[in-house]
C-alpha cells in the first residue's frame, strides 16, 4: 500500500498553545478517525492529533506545518521532534531531527535524489537510504521508538484551520 504520510512527532503530550501554533489556527472539529484514514489521500481535515508512546502525532496531510521553517525548532524548545513524509506517489521522502530548539538532521529525497540535506547522518540512518516510505517508517521508529503501525493503529482528533471557516 502507497501512503501520503506527513506529520510531526512531538516529544511528550502537547497542549493547546502547541495546536495554536500550527498554521492556520487549527481547533478540534469533534470528528474523529483511524491513522488510515488520517494518512490516506482523501483526509477530510487540515490536521489530526493523536498520542502514542509518549509523542504526540501531529498529521500533516496537506504539509502546511512542515513548511513552516520556524515551526519545528519552536516546538522543539526543551524536547525533540521528528518530522516526516512518505508519499510514495511523488516518490518524495525526508524528515527532520530537532533537539532543543535546533536542527541536528533534516533531509529530503525526490525520486530517489538527496535535493536538500542538513546535518550529519544520524546513527540511526545506518542502512536506511530514505528512497521509500519504508525507510521513513523504520527511521521513525528508532529515533522515537514509536512504529508506524501503531500510529497508524491510533485515534485521532480532526482539526480544522479557523482561517479557512
């Protein structure tokens, strides 16, 4: 199965000043799904929420977040975050690895090509290339030891941008 996965992983539960800091103001709609629902091609809202593991998930389907530059490094501030897309249509894979505030690892791979890279490689991405959604999945597990299949597994809150209502 293909998957347009797009997200973040916060470390810890996040509280509502976390959600206010998404683009586009984001409030709960009251629905709620399945992380096959969240990460399928016709998610019905601009973000989910779930916790699992101790991260909170924060789906991105439509990468609004993720292209926040400043986004990532604010929410990092005295934890870590992982980003990440796995959309095996485009062939576009990549993540990013904050720690306090910083970037330590931000890379992303289109059709099989390193088109922007930060940071040294992390031991983690010792046999992991980033050229499929796979190596996401594994990468996420091993920085936040949380796998895909359990995020896929859990409850989710829809949230919907209040600019766009």
């Amino acid at each position: 199965m293909g998957w347009n996965a797009a997200g973040l992983l916060v470390e810890g539960e996040v509280g509502s000043d976390v959600l206010a800091a998404l683009p586009g103001a984001p409030q709960p709609s009251g629905e709620t799904g399945s992380g096959v629902e969240v990460f399928s091609n016709s998610f019905p809202a601009d973000y989910a929420v779930a916790t699992v593991g101790g991260w909170t998930v924060l789906a991105d389907p439509w990468i609004s977040a993720l292209y926040d530059e400043t986004l990532s490094p604010r929410l990092a501030e005295g934890r870590r975050v992982l980003t990440f897309i796995a959309n095996s249509v485009t062939s576009t894979y990549g993540m990013g690895w904050y720690v306090d505030g910083a970037v330590v690892r931000d890379v992303l791979v289109v059709e099989g090509e390193t088109v922007a890279e930060e940071g040294v490689p992390l031991p983690e991405e010792d046999g992991i290339g980033l050229y499929e959604e796979d190596d996401v999945f594994a990468l996420i597990s091993r920085l936040t030891g949380v796998d895909f299949g359990t995020i896929v597994d859990a409850e989710y809150r829809f949230l919907s941008n209040t600019a766009a209502e």
